[in-house]
C-alpha cells in the first residue's frame, strides 16, 4: 500500500495531512502515533475512504482508490466508536462482513467461534450491543474486522476501551492474527507500550506532518529531531541546555557548574558547534544514583535535587531539578530520596543524543 503526497484540507481550511507520503509493505504491520490532532484518524479515513483526498493519491496492490467507494476497497476498519450494529447480536456482527463476501455457513460460524474465544466474548454472542460493557463493545468491534481477512487492516486505538491486564493479552492475540494473516496493517496507537511492542516499524505525526519512519528502535536511537526524541519510547527523554566546549585534545559538555565530559574525543559532527550552546537529550535508563556508585567520576556526574518520585514496582523513576530542568532518573526500588533532597546523578555519558537548540534537528547520536 502506498500513499504518495497525500494531503487532506477540510471545509474551513484546516490541513489535516500534508503531502503525507508511506509505503507499507505487504504483510507489514506499521504503528502510526503522535500528540491528538496530529492526523493519525484522518491517514485511517482516507485510506477507508471515509474522507476525500484532497491532493495526492492511496494505492492498495495495484490500484489507485482515491475515487473507490469503502465497499470496494477491501478494507476493515476499527474504531474508537465500537461500530458495530445495534440491531444485532455480537454473532451476528461478527457474521455480517462474512455471509456478505460468500463465506459458506460452516467456514462462517468457525472463524466465529474462534475469533470470540480469542476475545474473550464466547459468552456473549446472543447479546446486543446496548447490554456490553465498553470494553467488550470494542473487542467485539475488532472480532468483527478480524473474522474475514481483507486486503489490509487499519485499526484506530482497537484497545483503549480494554483494562490493562486484558489490553496486554488482546495485544499478544492481535499481533498473532496479524501476522499469521500476513494482512497489511495499520494501527493508530497512543500507548507506547503498544507502538514498541507490535510495530515493524513506526509512523511518527505532528500537525499532519510525518516526522520520522523507522523501526521503533531507530526512533529510540536515531530520532531525527527534539520532537521525535521526546514522543518515542516509554519514559520520553529529558532534555537539558549545554554549551559544547573543547580543549587540549578533550570535549565536554557545560551544564551549569558542571562538565560531563565526552568520551572517545569530539565527533566530527559536533566540531562546528565548539563554543556554542547545544541541547542535551537523555533517557531514565541513562542516569542513576551516584551513592549507589561510589567511583562513579565526577565529571560524569550532575547535581540534581528532587521533585517527586514515581514508584514503578520495578525501579523508582526520580524526577529532578538539574540546572533549572525536568530530569528523569531511574534509581534502585525503594531507594530514592525525598522530594526537597539533593542527589548527583551518573551520567552515561557516551549515550548522550545532542540537539540544535534553535533548529531542533538532531546533530549526534551518541556511540551506541
């Protein structure tokens, strides 16, 4: 499927995609996300052909239908809006898209069975809509797009009705059927949890502009602007204000007091900006407790004092002052300090991702 410079402009002129270009191939599943409002329904509704293309062009296997009616695109579409019929049962739902393409009543009433035991809506096949709760509404809505398999999938944040221990097993399911169909598939998410962990790769949107494609880690290690850096993955990075400096054979980077000092020497990347003020991207992963690192050195270190922390089970996200800026920290459970105290954070230094502080563009990537 290819959507070569497709824009879309409403009625009062509001552009809701600008010369949108992707390529997905055959049997790939690509996560697209980004802030609300950013485009990622209206990229689902042109490809439906629920909204006109108002320049550009969607080609699904060989054909261009930019002037296709929905019903003959081949296409099945979930909502946030749990489309199913009111009038009829969840079975019959399920059903409908099949008994219409000619599926014999056997084949029919299998995929049926199976796709609502995956589900977890055996039960409720003989009841209305009306009488399901949200979540059972929407799994139902998606056991309906995966009873058939169409030319390609786009699903609209399918599991944002779901609780967060059914939200992970549907997700696991989901991504199975996916695959195993080999269907083409495109999946409007929020939830980075779901973008990292079901994307071959990602589809990154702002303001109807795509920022970055790539695989969910190369917008980790490889974002190609402040944007990017700071929407991908599940912590997000923080950001601080430096001032790249260099002498005598050694560079590093000036947060307030402090030099954090960049090993293996200056990229050639950076040379251009010795003597300039620069901005420092870092992720929760990359910064610890000093204490618990006694011969930590200090110039890869920064002082910190902290806000609030966030007990995650697993570790404590610490969040932090550093030189006047949110900092993210991730310390041993049940080890962080109280808000008010003051801590130096470690710094892995040689993972640090740098920012043109007026452009935003990326300048370095770290040695990874």
């Amino acid at each position: 499927m290819v959507l070569d410079e497709v824009s879309r402009v409403h009625a009062d002129g509001t552009k809701a995609l600008s010369r949108l270009s992707l390529q997905v191939a055959d049997g790939e599943l690509m996560m697209i996300t980004g802030p609300s409002g950013c485009g990622k329904t209206t990229t689902l509704r042109v490809i439906a052909g629920l909204e006109p293309v108002t320049t550009g062009t969607v080609t699904i296997g060989d054909d261009i239908v930019n002037d296709l009616p929905t019903r003959h695109r081949d296409v099945a579409l979930v909502t946030q809006q749990h489309t199913l019929y009111p009038h009829m049962t969840v079975g019959d739902n399920l059903r409908f898209a099949l008994r219409m393409s000619g599926t014999p009543r056997p084949e029919t009433e299998q995929r049926v069975a199976a796709e609502s035991r995956v589900l977890g809506i055996d039960r409720l096949l003989d009841r209305l809509p009306r009488v399901l709760s949200a979540g059972h509404r929407q799994s139902a809505a998606l056991g309906r797009a995966t009873a058939r398999v169409p030319r390609v999938f786009l699903l609209d944040e399918p599991l944002s009705a779901l609780d967060a221990a059914e939200r992970v097993r549907v997700r696991a399911e989901l991504h199975r059927y996916v695959k195993g169909t080999g269907v083409t598939t495109l999946y409007v998410a929020n939830d980075q949890a779901e973008v990292m962990s079901l994307a071959d790769r990602v589809a990154l949107l702002r303001d109807g502009l795509l920022q970055q494609v790539g695989t969910p880690q190369q917008l980790l290690d490889r974002p190609v602007n402040q944007f990017v850096a700071g929407f991908a993955g599940l912590d997000g990075m923080s950001f601080l204000s430096a001032r790249l400096e260099q002498s005598a054979g050694l560079a590093w980077f000036a947060v307030g007091g402090r030099r954090l000092r960049l090993p293996g020497g200056l990229p050639g990347t950076l040379r251009s900006h010795v003597g300039s003020a620069v901005t420092l991207g870092l992720r929760p992963h990359q910064l610890g407790d000093a204490a618990a690192s006694p011969g930590h050195p200090v110039d890869e270190r920064l002082p910190a004092t902290v806000r609030r922390v966030e007990r995650l089970g697993a570790y404590d996200q610490v969040v932090t002052d550093v030189a006047g800026a949110e900092v993210r920290a991730r310390f041993d459970p049940g080890t962080a300090p109280a808000p008010g105290s003051t801590v130096e954070l470690t710094v892995q230094t040689r993972l640090l991702q740098v920012f043109d502080p007026v452009t935003t563009a990326a300048l370095w990537h770290g040695r990874q």
